[in-house]
C-alpha cells in the first residue's frame, strides 16, 4: 500500500493542494484592510497637517520677535524708524493697539484671534529688518482658513506702554492663541 492510496488522496487532489484558494485570500486582503484603516485613523494625518503649520506659525513669530529685539538693542534701544508712506513703524506704533504686519496701506483690518485695530490706516511694515539682515523675509503665516500674503502676513503686532512687544499668529488650528512676547 502506497502513501497516496493511505490518506485517499489521488494524484490530481495531491496538485490542487499546493497554492491558496480564493476565500483564504479574501481573508488575508481583508484583515490587511481593516490593520490599514485602524492604523491610518491612528496616525490622523489631518491633525498632524495643523499640528505642522501651528509650529511654523511658533517659530516665524519667535523670529519676528527676536529680530525685531536685535534691531532694538543695534539701535540703542530703538525700535525700527523707516517706514513706507502711510504704514506704520514700530517707534509709531500706538501703546495697545493691534496692527496687521504687512506692506499695504489699508485694508490690515483682517480677521484675527486678536482684533487688529490699526488696521484701516496701514500695515506694520518690518521689510526694514530684512534689508537690515535681521530676517531673511518677512514671514507669512501658513495658509489655514484664510490666505495670507505678504501684504497682510498673518501675524500681528502689539506694543504696549512698557514697550513690551507682542508678536500673534491670526490663526491657531489647534485651539490654542499662538503668541510670543518679549
């Protein structure tokens, strides 16, 4: 008795058995299915895309911030001077007063997390700190619900009496105001 004739399998049943069949597939693609899904909602790439453009927004107003505090101490103690026809400087800015950063004349009245109060009047223009050295551009905040360019940039700028600068981003996707003071 041969081993074939022993467990009743026939040459032609012996060669249906070597590969997978079509439902052990299905499973194995399905199971590979649902791991991808659960593991894609695990990684929610939509929160880290904000959680990346919160940063940048961090990080470009910390350098508004700090160059704005170098121009200050290269200056003896003076904020920037220059200034474009009718846009406002920092030395001209008003104690408390909110203003847009950017180039224009009017129109820097746009909607914040911080209402910008300057803003009929002109733009804080900082293009001064970039052909100081001090930036290598003037920042614009990554576009979220509003598109910024670098006539009004997306951040914001406050000095109040003590001469305490406040540099906002207009948007913040997480939740939370994105703000540097010095």
């Amino acid at each position: 008795m041969n081993i074939r004739s022993f467990w009743g399998l026939s040459k032609n049943m012996k060669r249906n058995l070597k590969g997978f069949t079509l439902i052990e597939l299905l499973i194995v693609i399905t199971i590979i299915a649902i791991l991808a899904s659960i593991v894609f909602v695990a990684l929610d790439p939509l929160t880290r895309f904000r959680q990346a453009r919160d940063s940048r927004r961090w990080a470009d107003a910390s350098a508004l911030l700090s160059a704005i505090k170098v121009n200050q101490i290269d200056n003896g103690g003076f904020y920037l001077s220059t200034t474009t026809a009718a846009n406002y400087s920092v030395n001209s800015m008003v104690a408390g007063t909110v203003y847009m950063i950017g180039t224009v004349n009017t129109g820097c009245d746009k909607t914040c997390i911080t209402s910008v109060s300057g803003g009929t009047s002109g733009c804080v223009d900082l293009s001064a700190l970039v052909t100081g050295g001090y930036l290598g551009s003037v920042p614009i905040s990554p576009n979220g619900v509003t598109t910024w360019t670098s006539a009004t940039t997306g951040y914001t700028l406050q000095k109040d009496s003590n001469g305490i600068i406040t540099v906002r981003a207009c948007e913040g996707e997480q939740g939370t105001e994105i703000k540097v003071a010095r």
